[in-house]
C-alpha cells in the first residue's frame, strides 16, 4: 500500500497560511535596499521583549550567536566553569567551550527533560570557577525557574536561560520564559515555534546596560562607529529576517493552541492503548509509551518537539519501521554532549537519566497544520509497532 509520507515538520503548509502577509514585506525590504539594521529591526525587537516580557531585546545572526554574545558579556573565558545539561542540542555546550571555559554536565529531571535548580546548585558545589549557569528550555518546555533563581542567587552567577526552543513558552509561575534569567537567548532556526527565513536569534534582558553592551557586541564591540571599546563579532539580525519574523510573531500563541491540541489527541491516542506519561516508568504502564507530562497551569508548553518514550530495545527498530511508512520522526539527541568525541577531555560524569532519555526518546510529527488524520496514523503506526515487538520483561 502507498502512504502519503507525514513529514516532521511541514514549513510549507505554515507558509501557505501566511504567504499574503509575508511576500509584500519582502518585496518592501528588497525595494528598501535597507538591509541590515533599520526600522524592520527595531519594531521586531520592541514586539518581540514585550512578547517575551522582558524590557529588551537585542536581535542577532544565529540561537548559537545568542548564547555566544551573553557568554561574552558576562565575561566568560578561558578555565571558567558554566553549568548546563548534557541532553540539549550542541550549541548550549559548543558556545562555552569556543571561549575556552568549561561545560560542567547536569542531569535532566526525566519527567521534564529540563534540569533542575537542585542539580545545578548540587554541580555549583564542586565547581571552583563557576561563571554562569545556563539551562535549557527543552522541546518548548520552561524550566522551573522559581528554583533556578534561587540557584544561581546562591551561587553568585548570572543565569543564562538557553530558550531556543521555547519562544512562548511559560514557567510555573506563569512568566514569559527569556523574561526571568539576567539573559534569555533564542533560536529562529527555520524548525523553530517562530522560525525565520534562515538562521536569526535575539537575546531578551531586563538590564538597560547589558542590552547596550550586547548591541555593541554584535557589532565588533563598535561605539561609536569606528571605535571599539572591546572585541565583539558581526552577529547581527537582517532586515529581512526582522519583518519576517514580526509578521509571524502575532501568529505564534495560536500557532501553539494548534501544537497543544496536537499533544492532546496524541496523549489520548496513547493512553487508550495502555501508554502513560513520563511520571510512570515504562514498566509500570500496560503499554510501553511514555507521553511528555504535562505541566500544571499556569506553566505553558509550546511543543516545539513532542517527544515520546518507548523501550530503547525497540526504538530504532521503530525508526525503521517509520521510515518505512513514511512518517517523519528524530531523536533529540542520540548521543549527549557528555559522551560526544570533543567533550571526552572533561572530567567522566554519571549522567543516568540523560543517557535514559538518549536511549528511549523519538519525536513524532507535532506542527499545527496535522490534520486528525494525520495525527491518528502516526499514533496508530506507533501503538501497532510496540505492541507486536513489546521486549520480553517488559
Ligand atoms: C537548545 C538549543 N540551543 C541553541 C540552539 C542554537 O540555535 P541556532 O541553530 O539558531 O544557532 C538550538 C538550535 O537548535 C537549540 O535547540
């Protein structure tokens, strides 16, 4: 039988709603010739703080170039220590270690994938030179970050939210994530909630002097022009990502309500079968699937991935099995940083739950346009798979 393949991740069916509203903006910035910096610039970044509930925003050329700019800011450098989970994508760790500090490895909490205050002020106390601490929002959920305030007050550093992921997204108090940290550093990878047309980040802050030091740095540290008080890098916004993304911002929280009632058939869909969430284990369930859990109002998940768990005996057999029908599906991440070639220098951590979540996890189809269809032969696919290969003992 022919199966009309289900992608990961449909960019066009999203373009398609919007592409009214998006081509005359193009066509004015390429009319304008005004491509970098200028008034596309500043409006995005005045929408997108009070979006994000922080009193700036700075924007720049990639997520990866976010976490960069604050590490610089904060004046990370060779032999200091910042603390991070190993289960993120590699630019959380890669932008430390550019500035020859170190990545000082937490584990996740495995019901949220996110780590938590009291794993990092449990790392804080065996660091000697810790400079910063900088979670990560994982698959567009907030950190809890009553506790990781409270962490890195402790610890006397600035608290880098890594939010790539998670533009929109709330923490159990109902705030903005971006708006609590000293920085919140973003991603508008095209994959992104709020993606662009090509790679573009910003960086939210409530601190009027970092967020002028962070404009300056994106710019080679340049004040005014042609004088540079420090070395900063080309890392800026264009104007043409800028009006793209502004024009898309306005769209986002109903372009999560989609995302989030995506998530909630799909938990149905599971747990009729015998599946339950990440609160169980996968041997406590009548059925091996694990959905994410999901947080108590007022926190808010965006479902940039829905990431589900199933034994690690079966999951790339499953992989197989969906390529096979065509349905879109990854793994974020196969291999954590822990355990990545580059990082084998650090010092050997026991990470169990990371390397758990590395083994049992596949993120399936979630964008706002799936239809009901969709949606039902993915889950159908997946519940068939693992009842016919459930491993022995489980
Ligand atoms: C958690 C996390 N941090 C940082 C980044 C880097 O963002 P960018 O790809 O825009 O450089 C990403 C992008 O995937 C990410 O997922």
């Amino acid at each position: 039988m022919a199966y009309d393949p289900i992608p990961l991740l449909d960019l066009k069916a999203q373009y398609r709603s919007i592409q009214d509203e998006i081509e005359p903006l193009m066509c004015e910035v390429a009319q304008s010739q005004w491509f970098i910096g200028g008034p596309h610039l500043e409006a995005f970044e005045n929408a997108a703080a009070d979006y994000c509930g922080a009193s700036h925003a700075v924007g720049c050329a990639s997520g990866s170039d976010a976490l960069l700019l604050s590490l610089m800011a904060f004046g990370v450098g060779p032999g200091d220590e910042v603390i991070c989970p190993s289960y993120t994508f590699f630019a959380t760790a890669g932008s430390i270690a550019r500035l020859g500090a170190r990545p000082v490895w937490v584990d996740i909490d495995p019901v949220t994938y996110n780590c938590t205050g009291q794993a990092v002020s449990d790392a804080a106390a065996t660091c000697t030179s810790l400079k910063a601490i900088m979670p990560v929002h994982l698959y567009g959920q907030a950190v809890d970050m009553c506790n990781m305030l409270t962490a890195a007050k402790e610890a006397g550093v600035p608290l880098i939210e890594d939010a790539a992921q998670a533009i929109g997204s709330r923490d159990a108090c109902g705030k903005p994530t971006g708006s609590r940290g000293d920085v919140g550093c973003f991603s508008f990878f095209p994959s992104k909630n709020l993606g662009g047309f090509g790679d573009g980040g910003m960086i939210t802050t409530n601190n009027a002097t970092l967020a002028a030091q962070l404009k300056r740095l994106r710019n080679h540290g340049m004040e005014p022009k042609y004088y540079h008080q420090e070395v900063g890098m080309n890392s800026r916004l264009d104007a043409m990502q800028a009006a793209v993304l502004n024009a898309k911002l306005p769209h986002l929280d109903s372009w999560a309500v989609g995302r989030s009632q995506n998530a909630d058939d799909y938990d149905r869909m599971f747990h009729a079968a015998g599946g339950g969430d990440t609160r169980s284990s996968l041997n406590d369930v009548t059925l091996p699937i694990l959905t994410p859990a999901r947080p108590a109002s007022p926190s808010k998940h965006v479902f940039n991935q829905y990431v589900i768990r199933v034994p690690a005996a079966i999951r790339d057999d499953l992989r197989t099995h969906l390529n096979e029908k065509k349905i879109g599906h990854d793994v974020y991440y196969p291999v954590p940083l822990h355990a990545q070639e580059c990082f084998k220098s650090l010092p050997v951590v026991s990470l169990p739950n990371t390397d758990q979540a590395a083994a049992e996890s596949i993120a399936i189809p979630i964008y706002t346009e799936l239809t009901a269809e969709q949606r039902a032969r993915v889950a159908e696919t997946i519940i068939e798979f693992v009842r016919t290969h459930v491993p022995v003992g489980a």
